[in-house]
DNA sequence: ATAATTGCAAACGCTTTGCAACCCC
DNA sequence: GGGGTTGCAAAGCGTTTGCAATTAT
C-alpha cells in the first residue's frame, strides 16, 4: 500500500519523473496515455501508432526512450513474450525441465516438476487449447549473488 | 517409442535429412557434434566458435541455415530464454496473471492460478534463490485455429 | 551430372545513438 | 537561460538472403 498506488497513473508518472529531474512533456503524456489504453499487449510500433493516432507526432526514437521510464515507474511490464530462438540447448534423449536464472550471474538451473505439467494441461483444457508446448522460467537472485552483493556477469 | 529414437543422434539427423533429400556434410555433422557436446544453453555465436574450435571452418550463415535442420530433427530445442522488451502491457494496478497464447492465430489468454506461484516459490528455496519474477507461458492452439485448419494470422 | 551446400557480402528489421534544434521548468 | 527532450539520420546488432563457386550423391 505504497502512497501513490492509488493515485492517477500520471501522476504516479510525473512523480517518477521529478524525482530524477526528468520532465513531463506533452509527447511522453502522450505516450503514457495511449500505453495505458492499449488493449492487452502492445508492440513498439503498435504503440507509437497508437500515440500518433491519438494527435501527436511522434518518432520510433522518442518512444523507445520513453519505454524504460514507463517500465522504471510501474506503469507498464515488459511481456517478455516467448522469442522462440537466440538460444538453444541438446534435447536428444533429454528429459523435459524448465529454468531457473539467476539475475545477477545468469547461472542457468534446471528443475522439473510433474505437478506444473497437470495444473497446465488443466489450463489449457479449461480455455480450449491444445497444449503444445510452454515456457516457464523463474528469474531470481541465487545464494552467492545475494551475499556476494554485486553481480558477476557471466553467460 | 519411435524406431530412430534411441539410435545415435548422427543417424536421427542423417535419417531426416535424407527423408528430405538433404545432405549430410562435414560442415554439418561438424555442427550436430558440436551442439550435442555444449554443457547446457548456447547461443548461435556460441555454437559457430565451438564448431570452429573443433576444427571446421564455418560462417554464421550455414550455422543459421542448419539450426532449423537440427530442430526439425529434435536434436536440439530453442530454450526461449526470456527476452525482455519487444512486448509490453499496462500493469498499472493490475493483477499479476500469466498467458495462453496461440500459435495460430496469436490470440493472448490471461490466466491466474495461485497454485503456480506457491510451488515456484519453493523450487526458489530449495535452490537457495530469492524470486524476482518469473515467465510462464502455454503455447498451444486454440479451439477455432484446431478446428479451422490453417493458422489465421492476426497479432 | 545435377541439385544441394557454402561463404561472402549485402540486405533486413529492430533498437540505439550523436547531434543540432527545441522547449519544459 | 540552462539542461533535459526531440527528430533525424546514421550506426549497431543479430539474422536472413542472393549469388557464384563448390561438393555430396
């Protein structure tokens, strides 16, 4: 129940802003506004045509800088939709797992857990779908990382 | 309990190359070797400096051409490693919820099962991770798209 | 012999950045 | 008025592709 979570969202914005002597402009209200409108999940370009259509002119650049301070101030979460791709690993004759990534040294750990398997297949029964395949990875900080203080960047 | 499942994983490859009259090279069974030897996640650059390193000179773009072969083949799988950014959605006083998407028609479905977080938080301890966050997605296909035949394109 | 494979370099799509003009505070 | 902001165009980065030479079958 933090003070400003009630609040209007731009000014959740503005305050994040100020408190890093940032500026609202009327191009980034802009862009905040028509973030928040967006029905369900927004590209950059879907954004930025969004924020056009809605009477400001815009570039791709001033978006993708705005995007971080949107992200910073809580109004918006990347998706991180699953990118099929960039990276791999052997499969042949493995058992299925899912990761677990630390933050801060991007140590790679796999577990399995039948239990997650029927609660999805039950999802995916309960919408419809044909379950094909999923992506669940937790993202935290492992033990060394969180004594250790600063990360170690590795991968 | 496929016939080729058990061979060596050389013969898988060979075995769907030729079902499409695809060739087996050096070059790629210098590529098979060497992902099947990679201790966990690689990437593309990865996987080409391993090639090399055994000892076969190779170009980036014969590694991207063969990566769909190898993954046809269920030699190796992508990993999806959560990529942040690319996608984004308002969370300014939302729930958290996870999603559902299908691979026909990209139809995104929300979903929240309390169940999940509870057992992702005690794999977390058990590993000795603090959770930050997490990415859990079911990629399916939807009742329409199963039903429909052919993929409808639309996000 | 013939069609697939390869390397190179150019093309691509998305994101970032340097710079000069601009404008919020 | 000073320092953050913007648009433009150029640069980056990872991936894809056209082409001519090469090679597996």
């Amino acid at each position: 129940m933090t003070s400003t979570n009630n609040q209007d969202p731009l000014a959740v914005f503005r305050d994040h802003l100020r408190r890093q002597q940032l500026r609202l402009t009327p191009v980034r209200e802009a862009i905040v506004r028509a973030a928040l409108c967006q029905a369900g999940h927004f590209s950059v370009d879907e954004l930025t045509r969004a924020v056009r259509a809605s009477g400001h002119e815009v570039s791709r650049a001033t978006i993708y800088r705005a995007l971080p301070l949107l992200l910073e101030s809580g109004l918006i979460q990347a998706t991180e939709v699953s990118k099929d791709g960039s990276y791999f690993e052997a499969s042949f004759g493995r058992e299925h797992h899912d990761h677990l990534i630390c933050r801060g040294c991007g140590t790679v750990i796999e577990f399995q857990f039948e239990a997650f398997q029927m609660l999805e297949q039950q999802i995916a029964e309960k919408y419809g779908f044909e379950l094909l395949s999923h992506v669940h990875e937790l993202i935290g900080r492992c033990a060394p990382c969180r004594s250790g203080g600063d990360a170690h960047e590795v991968h």
